[in-house]
C-alpha cells in the first residue's frame, strides 16, 4: 500500500501546478494590458520586480514539493516504488512545463520592459538633441 503521506504530498503538487496553470494565463494577460495602458517605466518595473520575486517563489515550492515527494518514495518498500513511480514521473514533466511557464512568462516582462525603456530613451534622445 502507497502511504498516505505521499499521496497527500502528490494531490498538494497537483493542485499547485493546476493553480499555476491558471494563475500564469491571468498573469499574461494582466501583463499585456498593462503595456497596452502606456502606463509610466516605474510602474511597469516595479510589476517586473514583483512577478520575478512571485515566480521565484512559486518555482521554489514546486521544486520542494518535489523533493518531499522524492524522499518519501525513498522511504517506500520497493514493490510500492514501482506502483507510485509512473505518475510521479508524469508529475515530473507537467511540474518542468509550469515551471518553464512561469520563466516564459517573467521572459515576457522583462523583454517588454526593455522594450519600454530603450522607447523612453530614445524619446529622451531626441528630445535633448538641439534643433537645426
């Protein structure tokens, strides 16, 4: 029999990944909206430094719910191992896709905001440049 610690430990790690899912799509679109309001460089990089420091976290507590879950299979007899093994590897995959879901999705802000700044600098640019 599979112990109830680990599956507990995998319903939590779905869960999560089920609730990143979601949260990540909102999160996009929350982005795009807000490059789309023209809203001021400040604004817009203290939105960057927060969804960095989010995804950072979230990353974090997909990588430890992993790792609980990899030493509590440790622990299992191996006959146990065996049954539990395949859908802690499918659980593995969907874990590394959300994750890399999560870093697309700070990729996106970052590059928009660089996008933004260099704009801004370049209106800067012009501006300051004496006229003919």
């Amino acid at each position: 029999m599979v112990s109830r610690e680990i599956e507990n430990a995998i319903t939590e790690l779905r869960a999560l990944l089920e609730h990143e899912k979601a949260s990540i799509e909102t999160k996009m679109a929350k982005a795009r909206e807000l490059w789309k309001a023209q809203v001021d460089i400040d604004s817009c990089l203290k939105y960057m430094s927060v969804q960095i420091e989010e995804g950072k976290e979230k990353v974090t507590d997909i990588s430890l719910k992993l790792e609980e879950i990899k030493e509590l299979l440790g622990e299992l007899h191996a006959s146990n191992t065996t049954i539990i093994q395949p859908s802690f590897s499918t659980l593995y995959a969907e874990a590394d896709i959300v994750t890399k879901l999560i870093k697309d999705c700070i990729k996106m802000n970052c590059d928009e905001s660089q996008r933004r700044l260099s704009e801004c600098f370049h209106e800067l640019a012009t501006t300051l440049q004496p006229s003919s």
